[in-house]
C-alpha cells in the first residue's frame, strides 16, 4: 500500500482558509509561503504545493512504475 501525505496545498479550502486576508488584496502564493515557515518550517520547498504537484505523484504512484508501501511527502 501507498500513501501520499500532502502537506498545505493551494486548494480552494485553502484560499478559504484565507479569505479574510484575500478579500483584503492579499496574495494567496505569498500567504502559503508565510504560513508554511510559521507551521511547516522543516519544508524543503518552503510554500504549499499546488493542486498539480499533489495530484502528479498520486498520477505516478498508480501507475506501471510505481513502487510500494512507501509514504510519499508531497510538501517538500
């Protein structure tokens, strides 16, 4: 068995999350990168993920190449 474990990632309930913020002319790109240095500071790629990014390693875990029983961080 597999597993993909993302961490934030730029979803709509993600935006929702923030939508005081963005109603105030906020960036949602820069909110991700302020949010995962104050909650995720271990990340390597230091923002959310987007959608993409996440459904990409669902796309190559389910595929002929894929592995098992693996856990795949998607947030750096």
């Amino acid at each position: 068995m597999n597993a993909v474990l993302p961490g934030p990632t730029l979803s709509d309930d993600f935006a929702h999350f923030f939508q005081e913020e963005l109603a105030q002319g906020a960036n949602l790109e820069e909110l991700s990168v302020n949010f995962v240095k104050a909650n995720r500071p271990t990340s390597i790629i230091q923002r959310a993920a987007s959608v993409e990014e996440v459904s990409n390693m669902v796309v190559y875990i389910c595929s002929p190449l894929y592995f098992s029983n693996h856990r795949c961080r998607t947030a750096g």
